[in-house]
C-alpha cells in the first residue's frame, strides 16, 4: 500500500484583499511557510501572498 505522499495543497491569502489561491507544495522540499508574489485580481496588482492554515 502506497504513503499519502510528500505534496499537499495549502491556501495562499493575499495581504491586500480577501483573495485565496490554492496551491500544492511538497512538505520535505519546503517545511516552512510559503510567502509569493502573484496577482492580486481584486486590487488588480502584484501583491504578497503568505501561506494560511
């Protein structure tokens, strides 16, 4: 029987707006908090995006 695996999908919430990407990340390769510039399409630009729980 196979593990559940290294990869799950986490929310990205923007600092600017109610916004929500969600993304996959693999755990062993990066345990900490993701933090990512994307476009925000609310305030229509680049904002900071940070991992939620």
């Amino acid at each position: 029987m196979a593990g559940k695996g290294h990869r799950v999908q986490i929310k990205l919430k923007s600092s600017e707006s109610p916004h929500i990407y969600y993304v996959k990340k693999n755990k062993q390769n990066t345990p900490d908090r993701l933090e990512l510039k994307k476009y925000d399409p609310v305030v229509r630009k680049h904002v900071s995006y940070k991992e939620a729980r």
